[in-house]
C-alpha cells in the first residue's frame, strides 16, 4: 500500500504527549558530583515534531499541562520557540503531593562512561490524558491532520493514556491522515499490564500506515519473533533484522513503511549509526557508520522526525532514510534532545558528510 496524504490541512505533523523537563550536568559531568544543572523542556514526541516545526511545517501536540505551574509556562514558552502549537487541558495541582510535569534527569556521559538516566515520574500530569478533554471530531475533522504520530511510550502510561492513543488512531483512520507508531517498549510501564497494552498496541500498529521499533520492541510489543538484543554484530544480524520486518509485514498487512535505526556504541562520542526502511517490498539501508556523538539522547527521535518530514515533502522513498538518518545525527550533536535544524541543507549536508564550513 502506498502513503497517500491528505490536502488543505490545517496542520501537517500531530503527535500526542506527556511534557516533562530534563536537567542536565553542564560540561558533561556525572550529575551526583555536580552543582550546576541546565534545564529544558523535553518529550520523545515533541523531540520527533521539532524536525517539522523548525523546517516550517505546521505542528501541534496535544499534551495536558499543570495548572498554574512554572514548570508549565516554562514547557509552553519552550514549544511556542519551537514553532510547535499545543493544546491540552489545565490540571489543578491538587497540594504538594499532587500532580506534576515528569523530570528527567540524566548526563551526557564522556569516553567510556556511559551517560545516567533517571526518569523521575511520580505525579506525572500526563498519565491524565484523557480522549474526553480533546475535540477529536474537530481536529481530525475541521482542522485536518495528515500525519498523525503515536508513540508506545504515552500509550502505555496508564490505562487513560492508552485509549487515547487508540481514540486518536481510530479517527485518524476515519479522516484518511497517515498513521505513524513508535513502539518504545519500556519494561517498567507494561509491568502487570502485558494483556491490556498487547491488546492496545496491536490495533494501534493494525491501524497504522509507519510502524517503527528496535529488534526488541516488535519482539516485546507485538510479539514477533527477531533477532537478539546484544548479540552478534549489526552488519552480521542484517538478515535477522530483515527477517522480523518481513514477519511484521506479514502479521501487519496494512502498514506501508516499517523502519528502525542501528546503532553500536564504540565509546559515548562515537557511535557506529545506521538504519533500516522497508517501503512498500523494498529495502533501504544504511550500514553503520561512525558519527561523533555530543549527547546521544534524541537521535532515535531525530530519525524518525526526519522520516515524516521527508515523507510529508514528498521526498521519493529512496531519499526518506537518508534524510532520516542525517537527522538523527544531527540531533546527537544538540545539546537539546531535538535537533534545531535551520534548514534542509543543514541536514543533507550532514548525511554527504560534508562538515566545511559555510560562509
């Protein structure tokens, strides 16, 4: 099946998310010896809207928000420099043990020590997201939407969370806009709820048009049978990984585009990345190769944020990893967990590997 776009839409790129802020250790140090700590306002799925938004696409989030929050105006400042629209109900705190936006705490790592993450959720705002606050009806309908983009990591945060996730693919769906789903299987979030979220994730990925995820997350979330985690080399596991997309196609006749990215770690400042597109029965691929890495979190996102956006420019298919896989580089080299691109040429330059100057 083909990937047909909707026309005269109000926004391009839709993604549905829990906002939260990351703090990080300046100078890329480990945060217990630290004193000093950068702050930014952060999501996966913002992380994957900010290719579009700084290329001038119009994008929105539906998210929720703390009401009456600093931390809230700081995300809502954040998004509007980003060019991102949001909508999303205000949620009363409720005293000091009531809600709040989620905080991720994590350092850069150096050479051969590893970055640290620690994700601080307790309280999240974000796991009220509930289908009953948004007008689907006009989103999808009046407004228009042509890609819509779902991520595992809101759709297993809570039950509420979940079917609104599948509320928003099932009017996708209706409206003809494209679905794309990031599994991002996470062990802590599908603990004693394997049934419901198995059930869940499999008709998001039925409804879907994208389907993205690691050799673990098809395994995990959808149950079908790949390659390893942490075994032979990327390059050697090739077939293995083409294996597991053919036995997601199979299982997911509907979805066009299956894609995930390749990454070995030689050291936190050099990665051997790579990626993997398989389009409609035909293969792309990009070997692994060496990039210099300043901060790796964000570059699955960057990939697939450059994915949609070639899809949306209407790049030919050929063109969709390359520009995907430059993206993601390039958002390895921010600071920030989205890449600021201030054009296309940033990012093809980066995918010819040509790192001159520009005057």
């Amino acid at each position: 099946m083909s990937l047909k776009l909707r026309d005269n839409t109000k926004y391009s790129l839709l993604v549905a998310s829990s906002m939260g802020v990351r703090i990080t250790p300046i100078n890329g140090q480990p945060v217990h010896s630290s004193k000093m700590f950068e702050m930014q306002a952060t999501s996966a799925e913002t992380n994957v809207a900010s290719i579009s938004s700084y290329l001038g696409l119009p994008v929105k989030v539906l998210t929720t928000f703390v009401k009456d929050s600093p931390i809230a105006a700081f995300i809502k400042s954040d998004l509007r420099q980003r060019n991102i629209d949001f909508e999303g109900p205000e949620i009363p705190q409720g005293g000091p043990w009531g809600y709040r936006h989620q905080f991720n705490i994590a350092d850069s790592g150096f050479g051969l020590r590893g970055p640290r993450v620690q994700n601080d959720r307790a309280g999240e705002v974000g796991r009220t997201l509930n289908v009953k606050d948004f007008d689907l009806e006009r989103i999808f309908g009046k407004d228009g939407v042509q890609i819509v983009h779902l991520s595992g990591l809101i759709a297993a945060l809570s039950p509420d969370t979940a079917t609104f996730c599948l509320e928003i693919a099932r009017f996708a769906k209706k409206y003809g806009t494209l679905i794309s789903f990031d599994l991002n299987y996470r062990a802590t979030f599908w603990k004693g709820r394997e049934k419901e979220l198995k059930e869940v994730f499999h008709e998001i990925a039925s409804l879907s048009d994208i389907l993205i995820g690691n050799e673990e997350d098809f395994q995990l979330c959808l149950g079908i049978e790949g390659p390893k985690a942490g075994g032979e080399d990327i390059e050697s596991a090739m077939d293995a990984f083409k294996g597991m997309i053919i036995n997601a196609q199979k299982s997911y006749p509907n979805v066009s585009v299956f894609a995930n990215t390749l990454r070995e770690v030689v050291s936190v400042n050099e990665h051997l990345w790579g990626a993997i597109v398989y389009e409609n029965g035909n293969w792309h691929v990009v070997n692994p190769k060496p990039i210099v890495v300043m901060d790796r979190i964000g570059g699955g996102d960057g990939f697939v944020g450059g994915l949609l956006y070639a899809v949306l420019k209407g790049m030919p298919s050929q063109k969709w990893i390359q520009f995907a896989w430059a993206s993601g580089a390039l958002a390895t080299t921010f600071l920030t967990d989205y890449a600021q691109p201030s054009d296309e040429e940033m990012i093809w330059s980066i995918w010819e590997g040509n790192a001159r100057v520009k005057r």
